[in-house]
C-alpha cells in the first residue's frame, strides 16, 4: 500500500501551535492564549516560544467572580428555567431582607430596648418564648404536612412566604398592642416557623429539578452565595429606610405594604417560571384531560403554563378549579371507613374487573375511590391514579364507567407512558401524599378475604 504521507524537507521549518483554553464546560470554553513555536529538524537549538494573549485580565476576573454565583458548567449543567426562577427569586429576597430591619426595629422597640424601664430579664423571657413557640410549631409543621411537601413544591413554596409575610406583619404589629405583645410576637415566630420547614423542603426539591449533571451541591452552595449577596444587598438599604423612616409610622406601613405586595409577585413569578418534570396529580389530571380530548401530550412547559400553584382554598371560587379531574379522585382510601353497600360493590369490582389490578375503583356520586393493594409499586399507584381519572373523565358521558375506563386504559396506556417519556417526564412514580392505606385481596371459592 502506498503511504499517503509527505515528509517535509530536513532544512525546511515547521511550526507546532498550541491554544490555551479556559472554562467549566466543554461547550463553553474560552480562548485565553496562543502559543507558537518553531523548529528546524536539522538545528540543534529553536527560536523562543510566541505567546500571545487572547483575553484580557478584566475579563479573566469576572469569570472568576461569577464562578462564585452560578454552578459549574453553567448553563448547560442546569435546567432552562433556572435562570428565571433565580432572578426572581433574589428579587423577592431581597425585598424580604429589606423589610426585616423595619420588623425587627419595631420588634426591639416593642421589647423597650433603648428604654429605661425595661428590663434585661423581661426582654430575654420574651425572646425565649417567641423562639420557643417557633420550633414547636415546626416540629408540628413537619408532622402534618411532611409528606405533601414534594408532591405540590411549587404550592408550597408560595404558602412559605405568605407564612413568612405574616410573621413579619406580625413584628411590624406588636409596638401597637403592649398588652398582647407577647401572644402577637409568639404567632409571628409561629408564622415562620412553618416557613422555615416549607421553604427548606421546596428548595430541596427544586434543586434537583435544575441538577443535569447529579451537581445538586453545586447547585445549592452557589444558591447559597446568590442570597449571601442579596442579604448584605437588603440589610444595607433596609438600614438605610430604617433611618429615614424612623418616627414616621405612617411612611414606615406604606413602604412595609408596598414591599410585601412586590415580594408575592415575586414569589409567583418565581414557582411560575419553573416547568417541573415530575408527575403530581394535578400534573397528571392536565395531560390525561388534554390526552383524552385531543390525543396529543403536553410538555412540561405547557403544563407549567396551565398549572395552578395556590393553594386550593385561595382557588375553589374559580370555574376553571372545579374542572380539574384530580380534585374528584381519593387516593389510597381505607376500606374500613366504607359503607356496607359500597364494600359489597368494591368486593364485587374486585372479582368481576380488577382480578390482576393492584387496585380497586369505586366511584360515587362523581368522586372516585383508590385502594391500593398491600403489595402494589409505585408503578402501580401511578397507573391506578390514571386509571381513575380516566374515569372521572368519562363517569358523566357514560353509564358503564368501570368498562369505558377499562377499554381506554387497555387501548392508550402503554402507549401514553412512552410518549410522556419522549417529552422528558419521569414515569417512574407519582408525586402524591403517602398511602398509608392499602388492602388485600384474593379471588377464589373459599379464600377471598379483604383484610
């Protein structure tokens, strides 16, 4: 074979040249230099090598201050709506910390710090029982509401802050009621104790939503010094308005209200811009409702944009609330506390259309009841919530309910769960509250029981 090669002359020069780069991610590099070198190969000695600089110190340093702030390999090591939800959630801390020297001048105040009467023991008692009050309330917190924490992050992380805005009105309040003072400063601690828990939750929770490349640490130390940098941003101009504002009540609530009102919208432009990938139950009633009328699925963007994250109590008024088919499915239903006509139907379905189900519908009066099987998966529970909503779907255009809803999940699941998939949902589970009920069933002449 002949080679293709070509070898230069032994007089003649060449010319090795190698490039300095500089950055955290393979797609983002950045020429910092150049360096030429040549060489004879009949010469013994070679000129110097040619460096050359391609950018400058300036701009060397600021990449280096922004590695501080944002995660490595930034952005491709993070989700698209970080960036978003990361400007407006320093926005809304920053407007937290800048209110927090009026709450707490108006708290120290309250206390009589700075007054002759007051006392060092008094003020010490008073501060004991308002941080008291605050943890037993977020051991209290955790216990009620832990498990729904991850299932409806984006909720959650809103109810926070307003919890968090209340403790602080209730700071601002206590000067204005001495008599009430401690039971005032006691349901503001309170108010943030739930804060703390929720908050610290939720933002667990989206970190590894944003994680690409498994560097959620990466991501919540760099969101560390994010708020670092918006807290001594928020305490200089909130002691700044403190100063101005002091012996002015009235400027004082004007600037206190007008903070919290930007803070919320902050907050709900914040959870808004985050498209989870994720399945919850209202996610899930989303998709399967736009499945069933057009046949397409939505993406987790489009989701997001249709997705109602306050709390249901603040939404049950809304037409569009009462449209939402997981607000009619009861999952993980206790047998025990159904009626005798009901269980005697249950026992009946169980035998007649879920004899290889690990779960049981019933369906009353619209709403829709789940009983998981003791031995169920997570697979399992995901597929029986679909399987319920299909039938809360189909319940008032049909009679036989159970055997609509059959044929369409035999016909359109398999199918559904790859094409989730396509558009980057995690299939694997559905975010719910814990199902701490299930049962056992078993079909047969003298063995069917239901324990």
């Amino acid at each position: 074979m002949e080679s293709t090669e070509t070898e230069l002359p032994s007089s003649s020069p060449f010319t090795i040249i190698c490039e300095e780069w500089n950055g955290t991610a393979a797609t983002k590099l950045t020429k910092t230099a150049t360096i030429t070198f040549s060489v004879t190969k009949t010469s013994s000695s070679s000129s110097s090598p040619k460096v050359e600089k391609s950018s400058s110190p300036f701009n060397h340093i600021t990449r280096r201050i922004l590695e501080a702030f944002v995660p490595e390999g930034f952005p491709g090591s993070v989700t698209p709506d970080y960036v978003p939800f990361q400007i407006w959630d320093s926005l809304q801390g920053l407007s937290t910390y800048i209110r927090t020297m009026l709450s707490t001048q108006a708290l120290l105040s309250a206390i009589g710090v700075g007054e002759n009467s007051a006392t060092v023991i008094g003020a010490t008692f008073q501060w004991f029982l308002r941080d008291l009050t605050g943890m037993l309330g977020g051991i209290l917190f955790t216990f009620y509401q832990g498990t729904n924490l991850d299932s409806n992050a984006k909720m959650w992380r809103l109810v926070a802050d307003l919890m968090n805005d209340i403790g602080m009105l209730m700071d601002l309040l206590s000067p204005l009621f001495p008599s009430a003072f401690s039971l005032i400063v006691c349901l503001g601690s309170l108010s943030r104790s739930f804060t703390g828990v929720a908050s610290g939750a939720t933002r667990a929770a989206l970190t590894q939503h944003f994680a690409l490349q498994n560097n959620a640490a990466d991501i919540s130390a760099k969101e560390g010094s994010q708020e670092t940098l918006a807290t001594m941003v928020g305490m200089v101009l909130g002691m700044l308005l403190a100063r101005v504002t002091t012996g002015h009540a009235l400027t004082i609530w004007i600037c206190f209200l007008s903070l919290t009102i930007f803070h919320m919208y902050a907050n709900y432009k914040a959870v808004c811009s985050v498209s989870l990938t994720t399945l919850n139950c209202q996610r899930s009633a989303i998709i399967l409702q736009h499945f069933m009328e057009t046949g397409q699925v939505l993406s987790p963007k489009q989701v997001s944009g249709r997705e109602h994250v306050l709390p249901s109590w603040i939404t049950s008024w809304s037409s569009n609330n009462l449209k939402l088919l997981h607000l009619r499915v009861l999952l993980g239903v206790r047998i025990s506390s159904l009626e005798q006509q009901d269980l005697r139907e249950l026992l009946q379905l169980a035998a007649y259309h879920y004899q290889k189900a690990k779960y049981l519908l019933l369906e009353k009066n619209g709403m829709i009841s789940i009983v998981m099987h003791k031995d169920s998966t997570p697979a399992e529970i995901l597929r029986a919530f679909i399987h319920a909503l299909v039938m809360a779907k189909l319940v008032d255009e049909c009679k036989e309910a159970h055997l609509e809803s059959q044929r369409w999940m035999d016909k359109h699941c398999e199918d559904l769960v790859p094409k989730l998939e396509s558009l980057g949902w995690r299939t694997e589970r559905l975010l719910s509250p814990s199902v701490i009920w299930r049962a056992n069933w078993q079909l047969g002449s003298s063995n069917s029981k239901i324990d």
